[in-house]
C-alpha cells in the first residue's frame, strides 16, 4: 500500500450511522426472541407443574 491514509478510501471507511441502525434493530429482534423463549418457558413450567412436577410450581 502507499502512504495514503485507510480513511481516503471511501470504500474502506465505516458508514457508523448505517451500522448504529443494524445493530439497533438485530438488538430489538433479539430481545423478542428472548420474550418469546420465556413466554414458552413460562408455558412449559404452567404444564409441567399441572403434571405433578413440583419443582417447576
């Protein structure tokens, strides 16, 4: 490479404002995924409790 600093390559540059977006919204689709996950595990505890599996009541 010549001396040229990475940031004079636009093609290397970061674009923060577009990643700032990305990371927002993967962040907003993993914490429903969360919500989901423990709305099911709530639902599994419900059910194994109805069984007679003490330890989840």
């Amino acid at each position: 490479k010549d001396n040229k600093s990475v940031i004079d390559n636009p093609t290397d540059s970061v674009r923060y404002h577009e990643l700032n977006m990305l990371m927002l919204m993967e962040i907003q689709e993993h914490e429903q995924k969360i919500n989901d996950l423990q709305k099911d595990n709530d639902l599994m505890k419900a059910s194994l409790c109805k069984l007679g599996e003490l330890q989840w009541c």
